[in-house]
C-alpha cells in the first residue's frame, strides 16, 4: 500500500506539471507568433490577455514560472525561453520609486541564478540589491515601499508607508548578502523583518496591510488599502507574512523568526473555515459564504507551509503544515481552481483576486497565483525526492 500511495503522489505531481506546460506551451505560442517580449498578468475584463510593461510590480512571475517550467521538466526547450523573457527585464535593477524589485528580479534573475547557474545574472541581482537598499529608512528601521508623493499613494496621506508585501522582497538581500560577503543587505533585511514583526501584528498574529512611520520612526498610522477596511485580515497579506518570515529563518537560522513563521501558520490555518481551504480574499470579507475566494493566497500559502514543515522539529506541528498545504494543493488542482487545458487564455489557475476594493482583478486569473502555485509544486515534489 506505501507504494502505491508513493505512486498516487508522483503521478499528482506529474499530472500538474503536465497541464502546467501545456498551458505555458499556450502563453509562450501566443508571446512568441507576436514577435514581441510580452508579459502576461491577467484577463481583461473584455476577454483579451492583459500585458504589462516591465515597470509593473507582476512582471518578474511569468519569467519565474518559464523559470520553474524548466526546473520541474528538466526540459531544455524552457531554457532560452526563461532567458529571453528573464533578460528582458534588465533595466529593472536601477527602479528605486518602489520596493517591488525583490520581486521582479527575485522570481526571474534569481530563479535563473540558482536553478540554471546563470552566473552572468549576479551582477543584475547586485544592482537590484542595491536600488531596493536605498528605501531603507534607518531611523524607522524598514524599507519603505511605496514613494509617499507619487501616484495614487500621493493622495492618502502617508509618510513612509511600509506594507506587508515588502517581506517578500528580503529574499533577494538575503542571497545577495550571500554572493557579495557583504552583510549591509542581510542587515536591512533582518532589520527590516524585526521591525514589521513589533509594528505590523495584531495578537492574534494577522497583521496590517500598511503601516505608515513618521520620519522619527514611531508608527503614524495602521490601515489597509486592498483590504475589506483597516481592522480586516486581508487574505493575500497574511500568505506574504507566512512565506516572508520562513524565508528569513532559512537565511538567518534564528528561531524567532521560525517560531513567528509558526504563529503565523496556526492563525492560518485556524482562521480559514472555508470547506476547501481557499481563503475568501479577506477573512473578514462581507457576504461570507458568497465572496470571492483568492487562489492566489492559497498557493503563497502551499509554498510557505511546504518550506516551514521542513524546518518544523515538532513532529505534530511538522505533519499538520504539510497536511494543510497538500491540501491546499489538491483544491487548487481539482476542476474547481484548474482550468481546462486550452482554456483561461494559458493561465493555470482560475478565481484569483488583486484588489477587491478598487475592483481590479477580481475573480481572474493571476501570474502570480500560477507563480506560486508552481513553486509549490516544485516543493512538493522535492520533498517526494527528499531533496
């Protein structure tokens, strides 16, 4: 019976992929008969494939997903692919208005780095490093995300505002600490993750979306922006906080982050009541059982608890992780969440949300839900391998 369930495992894996490629196969086809570098986000409203330029905070997950499509088939026919649409994105590493660039070069040079030995990518990931270290604000003890004076952000009023978002975006320090011997980025990044653990979380470990910080340091005020309001639990925003403080206890091996991590995933996976696992796009949304749910958070969600189970020594803690997050994996990959090969425009997942309030990608397909979701494919498989 134990290898039989081995099997059952691997022909789960095997049978995502598949679907993953073919659905990628589409993306690329269409991309490629262009003759342009396109990077799809999302559907529009009308039907159409919406592309974004390389400024948007999304571009790095279509070339990261190239990126894991070759990793999780070992087929070379991904590689110049994953190269071309990585490389596209090079003028990124001098963006310094936001502090999205961990994503954008994290998930495309990054992924290329580690997962192809791309050495020529190091340079590109240095820069990076660079431009998204002068957000950091010291006497507030963060990086700043978003310019308090530009756009939209412009008209709410903030100082420095920091979002939950922005612990993802430590990742690419952390690595770039590593490949330079320089620990000014490992530094911030770690400086950062503890300042956002006092200010950005309530007691019962959900956090805040934004916190926003005088020039002194002290915190000027706590709110949401893709939020139901400023007290709710926005779904997506407490995947990032899940995946962000696993990732830092795998860099730094300090139990205060991998205890907080811990916390963190309890609150999860207490606070989601859903009958498969998907969480609504926030846990206090209105018109609860009818509200959209966010499968984007659910694979952030996977991908984290499939690292933290590793890490976890506690043997119960250690199998309800990877339980929950197998879980997770079973939804998203069932008819409910997985679209049909040759449909949803070559996007893997279906009824994903970016922004409920401002009803931008509300029920969608996501680049990033497909990253994630890829990811912890990825990690899934490895611990099948015990890799």
């Amino acid at each position: 019976s134990c290898g039989g369930q081995k099997k059952v495992e691997v022909d789960f894996i095997q049978d995502n992929i598949d679907n993953a490629v073919a659905q990628n196969t589409i993306q690329t086809d269409i991309i490629e008969k262009s003759g342009k570098i396109l990077n799809p986000r999302t559907i529009n409203k009308d039907g159409s494939i919406s592309y974004i330029p390389i400024d948007d905070w999304c571009s790095g997950f279509f070339p990261g997903s190239m990126w894991l499509t070759y990793n999780l088939t070992g087929d070379q026919k991904w590689l110049p692919v994953a190269e071309k649409y990585t490389e596209a994105l090079d003028t990124v590493k001098h963006l310094k208005w936001h502090h999205d660039v961990g994503f954008m070069i994290g998930c495309s040079y990054l992924n290329g780095y580690r997962m192809a030995d791309k050495k020529e990518y190091k340079d590109v990931i240095i820069e990076t490093a660079k431009s998204l270290s002068t957000r950091f604000r010291p006497n507030a003890g963060v990086i700043q995300s978003w310019d308090a004076d530009r756009g939209w952000q412009g008209t709410r009023g903030w100082k420095c505002p920091v979002i939950i978002d922005n612990m993802m975006n430590l990742d690419l320090l952390f690595n770039v600490a590593k490949a330079t011997g320089d620990n000014r980025y490992k530094d911030i990044a770690i400086k950062h993750a503890m300042t956002t653990m006092h200010n950005h979380f309530r007691p019962d470990y959900t956090c805040w979306h934004v916190v926003s910080y005088n020039s002194d340091g002290t915190v000027e005020r706590k709110q949401t922006h893709q939020g139901k309001n400023d007290d709710s639990s926005w779904a997506r925003g407490q995947a990032w906080a899940v995946y962000g403080y696993t990732a830092c206890f795998r860099e730094t091996n300090d139990s205060i982050f991998l205890n907080f991590a811990k916390d963190i995933a309890d609150m999860i996976m207490d606070r989601v009541k859903t009958d498969d696992a998907i969480p609504y796009w926030d846990y206090d949304a209105p018109d609860i059982p009818n509200a959209p749910r966010d499968a984007s958070a659910a694979a952030v969600t996977a991908s984290a608890l499939l690292e933290l189970y590793a890490y976890t020594e506690d043997q119960s803690l250690s199998d309800a992780y990877i339980e929950y997050a197998e879980n997770i994996l079973k939804q998203l990959s069932s008819p409910d969440y997985l679209a049909k090969e040759n449909e949803n425009k070559g996007f893997i997942l279906m009824h994903s949300v970016g922004s409920f309030p401002h009803d931008s990608d509300v029920d969608v397909p996501l680049n990033y839900a497909d990253y994630y979701y890829l990811e912890a494919l990825k990690r899934k498989r490895d611990i099948e391998k015990g890799l």
